[in-house]
C-alpha cells in the first residue's frame, strides 16, 4: 500500500471512531436530559407549600361574596391579588403593580397551566390565562373548583408565581 492509501485508512477509521463517539455522547445526553426531567417534575412536587403555611392578607371584602386576598411571598412581598368567591369556586390572580411574571416560564406553562387543565376535566371548571404581548402574565382566571380544590390552586400558584418573577 502507499502512504496515500495508508493515510485513507487511517482517515476512515478516525471517522468511524468520531461517529461512534458522537452517537455515544448523543444517547448520554438524551439519558441526562430525562433524568434532569424527572428530577425536576420531583421538585415541583415536593417543594409546594401547602395551604395553612400561605400568608394572606385580607384587603377587602366586595359585593357577592368576593373576598380579595394579598398573594405574598414567603419574603412578605406583594406577589399581587387574588379575588375568591368560594360559593362559586372561582378564583382570579392579578400580578402586583409593577410585577412582571412570566407567562412562559416552566412553573407557569408546564406545571400550573397542566394542573388547570386537569382541574377542568375532573371538575368540569373553566380557566383563563391572559397574556400581555411581552409575554408577561396579566391575569388567570379559573371557575368551578371544590373548596378543596381552590385551596390547593392557591398554593401551587403562589409557588409558579414565585418562580417566575422576572
């Protein structure tokens, strides 16, 4: 063989060790991304806050039975208001004055907009989540829930509502 042929080898082997690397490294990273997926998933489950650990404020009473609520963080910051009206189970969060939340972000969209969808099919409640054109939240809305059901909402988007400030 000549040196060129011998370089050609050589050549083609380094290929196929760098394809088998590549392939190798892809199925890992595909590997870490689930776990990190799981891990997160495990996260968001264990680090809600429940229901008698959330400081409410009350900041007045309306006609109809709505009661408006303080949402504020575990700092005792404003996070915004929250009007409930517990015979109907509704519930609206508007965002503190000058609070801007990330509709976007992955405890809104991926965990709080999933746990609205499936209060809507077990309970036949209704939700509304209305976004500004820069992406920030201007307000959700949900209607229909049980008693119970408005308690553990109020938790879970006390705890979004934290994670997406931006």
């Amino acid at each position: 063989m000549s040196q060129d042929d011998e370089r050609i080898k050589r050549l083609l082997e380094l290929r196929e060790l760098l394809k088998k690397r590549i392939n190798k490294l892809e199925n890992e990273l595909i590997r870490l991304r689930q776990m990190l997926e799981a891990l997160e998933e495990t996260l968001l489950e264990q680090t809600l806050t429940t229901a008698d650990k959330l400081e409410r404020k009350k900041v007045e009473k309306g006609p109809k039975k709505l009661e408006r609520v303080q949402l504020t963080s575990k700092g005792g910051n404003s996070l915004g208001i929250v009007e409930v009206d517990r015979a109907k189970g509704y519930l609206r969060f508007t965002p503190a004055e000058g609070l801007l939340v990330d509709a976007e972000s992955k405890p809104i969209k991926s965990f709080l907009l999933k746990k609205m969808k499936e209060f809507e099919e077990s309970s036949n409640a209704r939700y509304e989540l209305k976004v500004k054109d820069d992406g920030t939240l201007e307000y959700l809305e949900i209607e229909g829930l049980k008693s119970k059901e408005l308690n553990d909402f109020l938790r879970m988007l006390r705890w979004a509502v934290e994670r997406s400030l931006v």
